[in-house]
C-alpha cells in the first residue's frame, strides 16, 4: 500500500483507554453510515473462489463500526460476529443489521474480542487495522481462529491523484484535517503486513466508486474522524473551498471519488 510519507507511524489503538480512539467517531456516525463506502460483491466470489469462504463459514468481523463490512457477508447467509468496542457505532450497526438473525453484536475491542477459543473460520477488518495493537491483537485472532482459519485485512483506499479531482480533493484534506497524516490507514506498508503474518500474505485488489452531489460529499468530508467539525474555528471557510473544488470539478452535478479495494489476506502461524 501507499505510504504518505514513507515512515511508519504510531497508529491509536482500537479500545485503548485514554487515548481517544474509542470516541473518535462518536459524532460521525450518522454521516459514516450515509457516506462511507461499501466494499464491492466481488470480495464474496473471491473469498469463494480461494477457499475461505463457505455456506457454514463463521466469520468475526473486527472493528465492524456500524455494520458496513458485515453486511457484505450476511448477505451471503455466513454467521457474523460484530466486534465493535464504540457505542454509538456499534449501536448503528445493530440497527442497520437488525433485520438478520445470523448477526451478533459483541461490545470488545480487537485485543479482547471475548469470543471462544477457536470458534472462528473468518477474521474480516474493514478500514480497522489501523487502530489494533498489531501484537496483542494477532495473539487474539489465533487464540479464536480455527486452525485452518484466515484473516482477511480490507481497505477502501482512496485514490488520490488518478483525476484532477481527487488530486485537488487530497490537498483539500491535508489543508483542513488535524491529524491525518498521523492517523491515515496509508501509513500501514509492508514492513506491517509482513511482521503481522510473518512474510506469508498476499493481496488483492478491486475497483470501487462512489459519486457525489455536493452535499454527498460534505457528508463525507465529515465522516472522517480527522476533518473539523461544525463549531471549529476552520469550519465554515473549510466548506466555502470544498464548495469551490465540487463547482470546478462537477460534470452532471457530481464528482467521482475512485478507490481501490484493497485485500491482505493469510493465514497466521
């Protein structure tokens, strides 16, 4: 993956106490389940296609937020276990997933996830590494991992210079957020993923797409934890410019924000 500044930064921890990671979205909820993107189908037939992914698969969905990343895979009828250590998410998820029986929501942190010894076929962390303790977490995801099990790391990975948009839309971010380039799951390269599961993953990648009117993308704008917030000094000059960027670069009254959906995935010895 792409790294901002080619260094490998201290990421907050998920559920670590006084840090504030654990509230850091607690105001964003609404606009994270409106804007954030979902992951693409084709995951599903990938999964399959590799072997990881069965009728009777139970999957563990780490770090689940408000359900964006377990749906994908209770639609396809898998057992789901939500590890969601943040409140208001966590309870957005089990709105958002009330409607399916195989879901189960689990208040824990991805060091801790509370779940039985070897119970689990499928680890899944959508847009969550970031925030785990690499080591305490890889202790827990064996202990609850099966023996054959798999765990399965995915970003929606915003491209940032593929258009003249997205281009102008990242300088945008670095010139209003706090603590992006701190907090940017982009400063998880190689060195973590190789440490993580010891040299032996590898990845895949999909498309993805999302388009915008403009108060889409103030929605978005404001899902990330990193962006101020209506009441901060910046706020309201920081949505003059993004309604400047949107005017400049709309076609038909929207702009297209491209990813690349992003899998590591492997097995840990």
């Amino acid at each position: 993956m792409s790294n901002n500044d080619n260094k490998e930064t201290t990421p907050f921890l998920l559920g670590r106490a006084g840090d504030g990671s654990l509230d850091r979205f607690s105001n964003r909820v609404d606009n994270y389940i409106k804007f954030r993107p979902d992951y693409p189908s084709e995951i599903l037939a990938f999964l399959k296609q590799k072997g990881f992914l069965k009728k009777n698969t139970v999957v563990a969905d780490i770090g689940s937020g408000t359900g964006i990343s377990a749906e994908l895979f209770l639609k396809d009828g898998n057992i789901v276990f939500g590890v969601e250590p943040n409140k208001e998410m966590r309870e957005a998820g089990e709105r958002l997933l009330s409607g399916y029986k195989n879901f189960k929501s689990i208040n824990a942190t991805a060091e801790n996830t509370s779940l039985e010894n070897s119970s689990v076929d499928l680890i899944i962390a959508g847009q969550a590494f970031h925030w785990f303790d690499k080591v305490k977490c890889k202790e827990e995801f064996k202990r609850i991992l099966k023996p054959d099990g798999v765990v399965v790391l995915m970003w929606n990975d915003r491209r940032i210079d593929s258009t003249q948009f997205l281009e102008a839309y990242e300088d945008f971010i670095k010139m209003f957020a706090t603590d992006y380039l701190q907090v940017n799951h982009k400063n998880i390269d190689e060195k973590i993923f190789n440490n993580f599961f010891e040299g032996d993953y590898q990845m895949e990648s999909f498309l993805n797409y999302q388009y915008f009117d403009l108060e889409g993308l103030k929605g978005r704008i404001l899902s990330s934890s990193y962006m101020p917030t209506e009441g901060h000094k910046d706020f309201d000059f920081m949505m003059s410019v993004l309604k400047k960027i949107f005017t400049r670069f709309q076609e038909d009254g929207k702009v297209t924000i491209e990813y690349d959906t992003k899998l590591y995935y492997g097995q840990l010895t």
